[in-house]
C-alpha cells in the first residue's frame, strides 16, 4: 500500500501545474521589484553583442563580465545579421549562434536580456533592417505598414524558433525581452506621422512578440524625457542615460502604476566613435562614482557598452548631424568600455570591479587570463592587383542613369559607374546624390574624391573626345538612428551634371560586393588606381594582433578569408583587430584594398597595441 501512495504521489506531483514546479526558474516584475524565486534582486547587466565576437572568445569575454560583478548580459539580435538574402536564415554559422552564446552565457552563471528589435540601432548596418526593404515600393520601415510589419513577424518568427525553450520560465537564462528600441527618440522626430499611427505601430510590435511565443516580463527603453512616446502600457519602462535618480523615479512612476522596479537600461559607460572625429572617452572615476549610486539607491542598471567588439566586415552604421550629411561609425567599436575590443581589463574595469566587490556578499569571480596580443614582424608584400582592371572582367548592367546598390541587388561593398563621352566636355562634375565616398576616374587617372562625410560632391573634370569617367564608389555604412534611417539607398541615388548639363544614356555598371577575399594576382599596378595587396604570413603560434593601417589610405583588410572591416587614414582608428582564433599555424593570407592607392606598399606592418585616437586632418 505504501508503495502504490508513492508512485500515486509521483503521479500526483508530476501533474502539478508547471508554475509551480518550476518556482526556480520563475522570474517576475511584482510590487515594483525584480524577482527571482520570489526574492527581490537587482539586475547588474553589460551589454555586449554576440556578433561583434569572435565565436572562439565568447565565453572568455562572458566571464570577464562575470568578473566585473555582473549577473546579466544583454545583447541586440540585428536582424540583418541573419537574413542573409532575402528569404535565406543563417543562425548557426560562425558568430551568427545566438542559441550557442545564450547557453554560455547561462552555464557562466549570467542571466540574458533579449533586445531583439525589430530595430535596434547599435551604431550597426541600417539599425539591423534589411537593406532590401527598400526595394519593395510598398513597404515603410518603422511604421503601422502592412508590408513592414508581415516582413517583421516572419523575422520574429525566425528569431523565436532559436530562443524557444532558452526563457527563464522554460529553465533558460532570458529574463527580459525588451519592446522595439528607443521608439520614443523616434517619434520626436518623426512629427509628420500621426501619434495614433506611432502608438498602433508599437503596440502591434509588443502584441506580435507574445503571440509568437517571446516570454515576459518585457520592457522598454528611452531616454527618461520620452517615456510619453516610447512606453507601451503594460510594459516596463526604463530609461536611458539617466543619471538623475529623482527624474528617473518620476517617470518610472508616472508610467508603470506608480512603482518601480528602476531600472537604466543604457548606463553609458563609454560612448560612439566616428571616422575623422575625435575618440569619445568617459572617465573611469566617473563611471565608478554612477554605478555607486545607483547601487545606494537600488537602481538596476545595464552598462552600454560592458565590451563593445568589432563592426567586423561592413556591419557598421552611421548617424549624421547639421553638420554632416553621415558620419559613419569606426570598425571598432571598442566604445571606451570597460572591456577593450581585445576582451582586455581596463582601468575602468578595476574602478568598476571594486565598486561591485565592496558591494558584494561574496568574493567576486577571478578576473581571466589575458589573451596574448604579439606584434608580428613586418611582412613583405607577394602580389597586387589592379582593382578597375577585374572588376571590369565582369558583366556589366547598362542603364541610361545611374542605379543605386539595391537596384542592382547588391548591400554593401563598392559599384563602379563607367561613361564614355563621344564628344569632350569639362567643368564641375556633381554627384549631389553621391551615397557616401567616391574615387573620380578620366581615362584611368585619379582626379579627386568626393565625399559625403565632408559634404564634398562637386570636383572639376576634363574629359577628352572618346574619354572614359569612371567613379568608384563605397557604401560607408547605412544610418542607424534618427529620421533619416527612411532614406538609406546607397551609390548614386540621382542624376549626374557635369555644370548644368545631366549625364544620361550609357551608364555602365559592375558590381564589387567584396563579400569574399577576392583572388590577388600579381601584375604591374600605378599610384592612384585602387590596388588589391596580398601578404603570405607565416606563424608559428597564432595570437591576437593588430594591423597597423597609419601608412594606407583607405579601403578594407581579409586575414584568412575573415574582413576585419574598414580603414582610413583620417582616423582616429589607425588599426584594425586581428582576432588570434582567425590565424593559424604555418601561412595565413592577408588581403588589403585600398582604394586610393597614394604609395606602393613594400610591406605590411603588425603592433600589440590598439591606436584609437590618432585623428588626421583630411585634405578635403
């Protein structure tokens, strides 16, 4: 009899509703706090991006976190990251294992916020939308669209087939899901679209992430001022950038039933860098002094950025100002963290450590062994190529104006547009609709850049009977926040004038993604043409290392196949993060275009130090 009141009592304790067997993976938001198991906590979170990592690091850079005090992660899903082509979905491939870096995250001890979007910003590609969004006439990003809002089910659909079952309530580490991103910076600037359609376009992103499945609690983030626009009613507000704990009381208050728990969601411990602009730095002191307070005051907090990464390949972004038509962002995106891009401790990250562990009840983690950084010695050069000479072996696509990337269904990299002229012409060429930096060509001679950065879209020109224009021009980097994120074609997007006189009919176009490292063989190559260089370099023990750029002009680097992103002598950034995981044993391949070409290359030149902060005046 015993025996059968056991196995009924098995019977009857599995049968139990799942609620209450699992009060241990419980996390809830209940009379204003944060819960965990029923008991109040506070949320000590970093961000950092799963992209921007090299796969083979992400724990060693999760457990730096660990032992920086932090018992969250939060991370942006970009969405652009794994659509890869239109229809095609890649979350399993090098960095791209979001489900992988979560369960890492979890068996490190770390809780994981889930910033998913649709749009995110992050200073990354077009705030993680699709650049072929904009091919469909009926689309409208970023709003109470049809269109948009089908293309962004299918994408949270995707992205919930890869977190399913990684919810803290199913046993996983995601404790929040936060709504939309910075909807209410948005709305502020975007005064022509009606607030009902604002308020319809938000509600609708928070009801499609519960129906397809994404578990609370869920959250959103603005900058305390802009609560009234970016609060979804019924989901936590928290606020950005705040550092003033009675205005940050307030509004918490005035949007989520007079309660808290408060929390800041992006607590700048560092700030955005942008090509020929000075690097950003936050002092250590003061970063330290903010997290005290919010301790004191049992405010949450998550820094933005804990360990920023790379913008490998052309994931970066850009922003603009009344100055700047765009202002891209650096490759690095080390963000003056308290974590470099190396996945090194820095000052700030001691300053920020002893905060933490005066705070703490237990002694905190062990800070992680340093990955090795070696400067390599120099390496000579094996072969250059002449880029207008390949590139011209392909295809062409005619047209009578110019076509922009997404018309010629390529997202990111260069397009090369070629003219003949039957009859010779000189004056101002124009290219007001130039998206974003372009080398200016006359019979294969280099006559000058244009260049959105400066605002430069006008140079002089001659060209003769029967010669040949060509304009060579680089995507630098779609915007990432703001108004103008509704208006992110790239090449040239309108006509053409050399003085007041449209350059029509003829219009040839090839095509240079660079999604791969292009194959280099060695020719005779001239100063001013863009030129592709190849270094064969032999190691016997990968580490990480960093390419020293100060001697290049512009363009991108592959080690093995990897693009490490962009370079430009402008600065501040002069060189590019070589992850030691991406080299190996014995002969790696290092490929450099550069688009300008202004000195032969002989060699190529390593260091063991990042150089961040070296900005150049430019000669436009």
């Amino acid at each position: 009899m015993k025996q059968i009141l056991f196995r009924l009592g098995i019977l009857v304790f599995c049968l139990l509703p799942f609620s209450i067997l699992g009060q241990s993976k419980i996390f809830t938001i209940s009379d204003g706090e944060f819960r965990q198991d029923g008991k109040v906590i506070k949320i000590h979170s970093g961000e950092m991006h799963y992209e921007r990592i090299p796969r083979e690091y992400w724990r060693h850079r999760l457990q730096m976190l660990k032992a920086m005090g932090m018992n969250t992660v939060a991370t942006y899903v970009f969405w652009n990251y794994h659509e890869i082509e239109p229809g095609v979905w890649d979350f399993k491939t090098g960095n791209k294992d979001l489900a992988e870096f979560i369960r890492i995250a979890k068996s490190e001890g770390l809780f994981v916020i889930l910033r998913p979007g649709p749009y995110a910003c992050g200073e990354w590609e077009f705030g993680g939308y699709p650049w072929w969004l904009q091919n469909n006439p009926d689309l409208v990003i970023r709003t109470n669209n049809k269109a948009f809002l089908e293309a962004c089910k299918t994408y949270l659909e995707h992205l919930y087939a890869e977190v399913k079952g990684l919810f803290a309530s199913e046993g996983g580490p995601i404790i929040m899901v936060q709504v939309e991103n910075e909807f209410g910076s948005y709305v502020s600037q975007r005064t022509d679209i009606k607030a009902s359609d604002h308020k319809d376009y938000k509600t609708t992103i928070y009801n499609l992430l519960k129906e397809i499945g994404f578990q609370g609690p869920f959250f959103t983030s603005d900058g305390s001022w802009l609560f009234e626009d970016g609060a979804v009613e019924g989901v936590l507000p928290t606020a950005n950038g705040e550092t003033n704990l009675d205005n940050l009381k307030k509004q918490v208050n005035k949007y989520n039933k007079a309660q808290g728990p408060y929390m800041v969601a992006e607590f700048y411990s560092g700030w955005l860098d942008h090509w020929a602009e000075p690097f950003v730095k936050i002092g250590s002191d003061e970063t330290a002094s903010q997290t005290k307070k919010y301790i004191d005051a049992g405010v949450s907090f998550n820094y933005y950025m804990a360990h920023g990464g790379t913008n490998f390949g052309f994931t970066s972004g850009a922003n603009y100002n009344a100055e700047s038509n765009i202002q891209p962002d650096l490759t690095s995106y080390d963000y003056d963290a308290p974590i470099n891009e190396a996945g090194w401790a820095t000052p700030k990250f001691i300053a920020i450590r002893e905060v933490m562990q005066r705070f703490s009840k237990t002694k905190l983690a062990p800070i992680p062994e340093k990955i090795p950084s070696v400067k390599y010695p120099d390496q000579a050069v094996k072969a250059s190529m002449d880029i207008l000479s390949w590139i011209k072996k392909e295809k062409a696509i005619v047209s009578d104006q110019p076509l922009t990337f997404e018309k010629l269904g390529q997202g990111n990299g260069y397009v090369l547009y070629r003219k003949r002229f039957t009859q010779p012409i000189a004056g101002a060429l124009k290219i007001e609709g130039l998206r974003d930096f372009a080398v200016v060509y006359v019979n294969g001679v280099n006559v000058g850049e244009l260049n959105r950065v400066f605002n430069k879209y006008e140079l002089a020109v001659s060209i003769p009977f029967n010669g040949i224009l060509e304009i060579l021009v680089e995507n630098m980097g779609r915007i990432n926040y703001g108004a103008e994120i509704v208006h992110n074609t790239k090449g040239i997007i309108s006509p053409i004038f050399i003085n007041d006189y449209e350059i029509s009919g003829g219009w040839e176009m090839y095509k240079m993604p660079m999604s791969e490292a292009p194959v280099v063989k060695n020719e005779t190559v001239k100063l001013g043409r863009p030129v592709l260089y190849e270094s064969i370099v032999t190691i016997d023990k990968p580490a990480d290392t960093f390419l020293n750029m100060t001697d290049w002009g512009k363009g991108i680097v592959f080690v093995n196949g990897h693009n490490l992103g962009r370079y430009w002598k402008v600065g501040p950034q002069q060189t590019l993060y070589v992850p030691g995981c991406w080299l190996k044993s014995g002969q790696n391949s290092i490929i450099i275009y550069d688009q300008l070409n202004e000195k032969m290359q002989t060699h190529i030149t390593f260091t063991n130090e990042p150089i961040l902060e070296q900005l150049r005046k430019s000669e436009n």
